[in-house]
C-alpha cells in the first residue's frame, strides 16, 4: 500500500475586509456579487433577474496587481 506523505506547511493567513456587495432579493436564490464588479448602480440578480440590494459581508482582501 502506497503512503503519502503531506509537508507540513504554514498556513497563510487571508485578510479578511467588509465588502459592499450586492445580494439578491429573492429568498430563493443565493446569489451575490462584489460592488466593485458590477456594472450598473442598481444590478439585477444575473441568476434569477430578482433585483438586488446592497449589503456589507467579511470577504477576503482582493489584492490586484499594478499592471502599467
């Protein structure tokens, strides 16, 4: 029998930020989106056409790499 053999490694640990996003209104549908990445000021929900509403919720820190 084969054994497998995992490294110990340190676990790195993620920023955790209030976001805005937009979740949908309908209570059937668990869908949402980060604010920064939508592209109307009041979305409608792209799963269920529901509309949205904004609310804040603790996502991991989007670190974006400065490309110019």
């Amino acid at each position: 029998m084969a054994k497998f053999y995992r490294s110990k490694q340190n676990a790195v640990a993620v920023n955790m930020i209030d976001t805005q996003i937009w979740i949908c209104s309908n209570q059937d549908c668990n869908c949402w989106l980060r604010s920064e990445f939508s592209f109307s000021q009041m979305p409608l929900c792209p799963m269920c056409k529901s509309s949205m509403t904004n609310q804040t919720k603790p996502l991991p820190e989007i670190v974006r790499a400065n490309i110019y």
